[in-house]
C-alpha cells in the first residue's frame, strides 16, 4: 500500500461545486503537497473558474490507497 500527496484546485466560491479534473501536482509527501498548494493559492496569476469566474482555490490531498478495493 502506498500514499500519494495530491494537490487539487477548486472553485473557491460556495456557490459552485466546480473541481478541476485533474491532479495540478503530484508530491512526494504531504508537506511537499501542502506547500505547493500554499504556493499557488499565492501567487498573483492564480487561474478563475471556468463555470463562474470566481478564483480557484488548491489544496492538498492525501489519496490513501486500498488495493483491497479494486
Ligand atoms: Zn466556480
């Protein structure tokens, strides 16, 4: 069983349920993970929302994997 770190981008407005459907970032550890993620929630070119235009928001994921499911 291993651990992925995953960094994930969303729609930062509640009233839209918008996520990107992609990994932005694959990490080696969650602190790795959660540091980009800190990163470009920083930075000045952060990309809007498709579906309403509101700034996208990343965050980090732990995908814990559980082989025993497939
Ligand atoms: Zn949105």
């Amino acid at each position: 069983m291993s651990n992925k770190f995953k960094v994930r981008a969303y729609c930062s407005s509640r009233a839209c349920e918008y996520v990107h459907p992609d990994d932005v970032m694959v990490a080696i550890n969650y602190e790795t993970a959660y540091s980009l993620a800190h990163y470009y929630n920083e930075s000045p070119s952060k990309p809007s929302c498709p579906r309403c235009g509101e700034a996208i928001a990343f965050y980090a994921h732990a995908i814990i994997e559980e082989p025993w499911f497939n």
